[in-house]
C-alpha cells in the first residue's frame, strides 16, 4: 500500500479529530517540559500551560528544543537528502520500484546469503556511494513519479550548515541519467526538494522513557517514511498499556 504523506498525514489528523476529538494546535511552538507528582506540565511560546498524564514528544530531528540533556549527541547522526517529482506520466506503475542499488544500501537485505558477496564487489569510492544515492521510483494518485535519492552526513552540531546548503543540481542531474536507464518515463521535473532526518549509529530506533511520563522516540532513519506508521501503532500501544 502506498501513501502520500503530504495527503495522508493532514487527511489522518481530521479523521482523528472529527472520530476522536483529537485537540490540534498548529503553530504553537513546546518551549518547556515538567515533570510533576501526577504527570507532565508542557509550556508553550505564549507562555500557555497544558497539563497530560504522559507526553509523547516527537522531535524528529530538532535535539535542541526539548530534552536536550538525554539526547547522546554522539550517537546520533543527521542526514540530508534530495528528491525531485516528476510531471504526471501515461503509464502506471502497478507498485514503488526500488533498485540495486537500494538492495546495497538498506539493512533489512542483510539477511539475504549473497549480501556480503555483493557489497564485496562495491567501488567505495564511486560517485553513488560518496553521496548515499539509490534509485526509486514511486507513483503518486495524480500520476507523478517521485525520484530519489541521495544522501549526506553531519553530526548534531554540523546540521546546522545543511540549511544553507543549495540543492545540488549536478547530483540531482545524475539521479535522473540513472534512473533512465532502468526505466523510460517522461523526466520533465515539476519540483525539487531537500528533506532532513535523523538516525542512530547503534540501532534502529531511539527511545527515551523519562519516568514513565515522558516518551520519545525518534532517528528511525530512513525507513521513516516506509515502517513509522506501523511502527508508531505498537509504540503507543506499549506506553498506554503501562
């Protein structure tokens, strides 16, 4: 099954809202977090309170705003990555395509026998690897296929420059040669962009319990946008049973 999360994520917040009475505030910005004798007292930038039995805090790749002191900075790294959509195509594309390159690159395939024989025979120092690039193609409900992509490295502390940094067109440019050579599409770009994530040196996915009040879990890396929503389901389902 396959999402847009531009789409669903908006769409799945009225849902929960409309079923739910979920309670969304857009564009309040959490400054501060306490931890009392019955539960968490969360402050935001109009210095308005709102008091919860257990806090949930999804960070995503902001380590400085919240909690700053549980984060191990060392263990932690921060990835940039480029993409780009195409304009509708005729064709369908039954399911997403991922490539050989992506077999090389994700974790889950080291359970495959040929794996290690395979990543033996890579050039660690071709032009792909030196900036994390493996080809996918996933089609949208207009009929535009998103390309991608590539990725880049820093520690917490040299994030900071990833936002200055302009979209780098010669490697977007070699995305699209290699990507037309695996399968024939119209690649007339419609728009380009920069996304940014977090993930852990040491395992798949960071999680803090902060006295059984306060619970986060973020750098799932860059199986965020395939496994976090069914992951999410299991994460929550734990802190509401305890």
């Amino acid at each position: 099954m396959n999402v847009d999360s531009r789409n669903f994520i908006p769409a799945f917040s009225r849902l929960l809202e409309a079923q739910f009475g979920l309670c969304t505030l857009y564009g309040t910005t959490i400054t501060g977090v306490d931890i009392t004798e019955n539960g968490v007292i969360v402050s935001d930038a109009s210095r308005n309170k709102y008091a919860a039995e257990k806090l949930i805090v999804c960070n995503g790749d902001d380590f400085k705003t919240l909690l700053p002191d549980y984060f191990p900075h060392r263990d932690i790294v921060m990835v940039k990555l480029q993409m780009m959509e195409t304009i509708a195509q005729n064709i369908l594309i039954p399911g997403s395509i991922l490539t050989g390159w992506t077999i090389r690159r994700y974790e889950c395939f080291k359970e495959c026998p040929s794996y290690n024989e395979v990543i033996s025979k890579q050039d660690v120092t071709s032009y792909h690897l030196q900036n994390g690039v493996h080809i996918l193609f996933k089609q949208t409900a207009s009929g535009t296929v998103i390309l991608g992509d590539s990725h880049i490295y820093a520690s917490i502390e040299g994030a900071d420059e990833f936002s200055f940094q302009q979209t780098d067109t010669a490697l977007n440019d070699f995305i699209i040669r290699e990507a037309s050579r695996i399968m024939q599409l119209d690649y007339t770009i419609a728009s380009y962009w920069q996304g940014y994530y977090s993930q852990l040196r040491s395992g798949p996915v960071l999680q803090i319990n902060i006295q059984d009040r306060i619970h986060t879990a973020t750098c799932i890396g860059g199986k965020g946008m395939t496994a976090s929503l069914g992951w999410a389901e299991q994460h929550i389902d734990s802190i509401l049973q305890k």
